[in-house]
C-alpha cells in the first residue's frame, strides 16, 4: 500500500458509520483519566471519559491525515510551499495583530531570523519582528 493508499483508507474507515464498537485495553496515565472524568463530569465534553478519549483519537487521526496530504502535495508541488514570511504575515492577520499591515517588516525579519536560527517557526518571525518594532521605538 502507498501512502495516498494509506490516507484514504485512513478516511475511509473515518468516514464509516458502522456504529459496531471493539473492546480494547489501553493504559492510560492515572492523571489523564483523572481528568477526562472531571472534564466529562464538569465541563460537558463528552457523554463520557470514554467518548472522549475516542473523539480525541479520532481529531488526532484526521489531523495526521491532513498533515500527510499537505506535505504529500508540497512533495508534488514544492512552489506552492508558503514561504516563513508568508507564514508569519498570514499568522499575524488571524491573531489580529499590527504586524499585519507590514509585510515588510514580517519579511525583513523572517529574512534576518532564518539567518540566526534555521529551524524558526512563524510565530519566532513575529516575536523578532515585534521585538525590532519596539527596539526602534
């Protein structure tokens, strides 16, 4: 099996609402079930700890399927890869933020972070790029 193979069967299986249920033994940290049981019983979030757990498996499945497909596409298409700029201004503009308006600044400063620090995420961009903000302020 391939992995485009993979990913759809993946969905597949997702997308099946055979409501048949298995019996299985997982160990979880004390801690955690501790949790999902206030969260269940306070918060609401599920009918039950173990609905939870499955609708936290599930969202962590359909998050893996979705990165595997976009980097499946960016192998295919390396162009269409945003750039750390194009990342950092289109963080900016969902978290509202000054920034926004200055996608040169955003660029200047993905342009001098990558320099220093290779691996750096957008959100890095931005604390540079504020940080140069209030330096020259």
């Amino acid at each position: 099996m391939n992995d485009l193979e993979i990913l759809d069967q993946i969905n597949k299986l997702l997308d099946d609402d055979d409501p048949a249920t298995v019996n299985t033994s997982m160990r979880l940290p004390r801690n955690l079930r501790d949790a999902a049981t206030l969260a269940v019983d306070h918060l609401g979030t599920a009918a039950s700890a173990t609905m939870l757990t499955a609708e936290a498996l599930r969202y962590s499945l359909e998050t893996a399927v979705m990165e595997a497909t976009l980097q499946a596409h960016y192998q295919q298409h390396p162009h269409a890869r945003p750039t750390l700029a194009e990342t950092a201004l289109a963080m900016a503009e969902q978290d509202g933020s000054p920034l926004a308006t200055q996608p040169a600044k955003i660029n200047q400063a993905a342009q001098e972070i990558a320099v220093r620090f290779p691996h750096a995420d957008a959100e890095a961009v931005l604390i540079w790029a504020e940080a140069r903000e209030t330096m020259s302020a």
